[in-house]
C-alpha cells in the first residue's frame, strides 16, 4: 500500500494525524486558560462538553486520530530499528541539519503519552467519563474548577505539567514543521516561514496550558 511502503506516504499520515493532535491541544490550551478568567465559565464549559454528544463526536474524532498517531509512530520506529539492524548501535557523527528533537521524537512522545495518560486519570476520569456512566462523585464531575484547584495546589502536580509541557512543546515545534515540510512548503522561501509557526503555534499552545500550574504555583488558587 502507497501510505505504508512510501515514505513519502508515512510522512503523510504522519503529518494528517499530528494535526489532529494540535487541534486536540489547542483547544484544550485555550479552554484550560479560561480557568484562569473565570471558574464558573470554564464549568459551563466542562458541562456542556460532558452532557452534548456533538462535543462528545469531536472529541473522540480528534482523540483518535492522536492515538493513530501514536500507534503509527512506534510502528515506524520499529521499522527503523529493523531496517538498521546492528547499525543502530554504533555511535556515528552527527548528520549536519539534523536536530536532537528529529532524533528523539519517539522519547518525546513517550513523556507526552505518559503525561496524558495521569491527565485522563486526575480529570477526565473524574469528569466526562464520570458522567457518561455515573460511576464516582456526579456531584463534582461537572465541576472541572474544583478538580484543577485540587490538582494543581498539590506542587508536586503543578512541577510534574511543567516538565511534561517542556517536552511537549519541543516534540510539537518538530512535529508542526515536520508536517508543514511534508505539505509542501519547503522551499527557500518557505522553509524559514514554517520554522517561525511551528515555534509560534507551540508556544502558544503551551503557553497557555503553562499558564495554569504556574498560577498555582503561585498560590493564585483557591480563591485568591
């Protein structure tokens, strides 16, 4: 099959379901940030993505092409290894051009990965999930601000999202442009073009999301 054999194909649904991966975060980032402004208007939200089944479809269409990026990704990387054989393991000089996050993108993921996976644990299986099958505090699980302010005034929590959203925002500086190169935008021109937004929309991104812990952090929570 042309998307599995060529690379140029893998580099294709790469690119497609890494932008899958950015929506997903980009609006998570903006909807967390409103936390910030005002609690009661970050639980309409919460309540509205929990109780309407259009946000429950999008939700899912997003997630799952996040998780086929995932999945393709450790398939590629076994590949790779399997290709490479014994090579993989001398030590060779650096090719020039090639950056550490292009080499390391499998460990960034794999710290994104298990972040989200404590993500799901602390929120949405108190939230969404809670009220879909009404199993746990149906009091709270509309009730994202409550989870937050309990969450992240332990510091532990707040310093463990900050380390995750360090990797997080190399892994997607990469992963934009890398996507943006393969649509065909990488010409002299526009090469420099789509390194500046890749760096803009990962920062954004998670700026936004940084903006939280660091809030708590800062003893902002709980009212203050």
């Amino acid at each position: 099959m042309w998307l599995i054999d060529s690379s140029i194909g893998r580099k294709l649904i790469m690119s497609i379901t890494g932008v899958f991966l950015v929506l997903f975060l980009l609006f998570h980032s903006i909807m967390n940030f409103v936390v910030i402004i005002s609690p009661e208007a970050y639980n309409m939200i919460c309540e509205f993505l929990g109780a309407n089944w259009y946000a429950l479809v999008a939700t899912m269409i997003l997630a799952g092409g996040f998780v086929v990026h995932i999945i393709y990704a450790l398939y590629l990387t076994l590949q790779n290894m399997r290709a490479r054989g014994k090579e993989r393991y001398a030590v060779s000089k650096k090719q020039e051009g090639v950056t550490w996050a292009s080499q390391n993108m499998l460990v960034l993921g794999a710290i994104v990965l298990g972040f989200l996976g404590l993500h799901l644990y602390q929120f949405w299986s108190k939230m969404q999930f809670v009220e879909l099958t009404h199993l746990g505090d149906v009091e709270k699980a509309a009730d994202g601000a409550f989870w937050i302010d309990y969450y992240f005034s332990q510091p532990v929590y707040a310093i463990l999202y900050i380390v995750w959203l360090s990797a997080l925002w190399i892994h997607l500086t990469h992963g934009i442009w890398s996507a943006l190169h393969t649509a065909g935008l990488n010409n002299k021109t526009w090469l420099p073009r789509v390194k500046a937004i890749a760096n803009v929309v990962s920062t954004i991104i998670v700026l936004l999301f940084l903006s939280v812990p660091v809030y708590y952090l800062l003893g902002c929570g709980s009212g203050c």
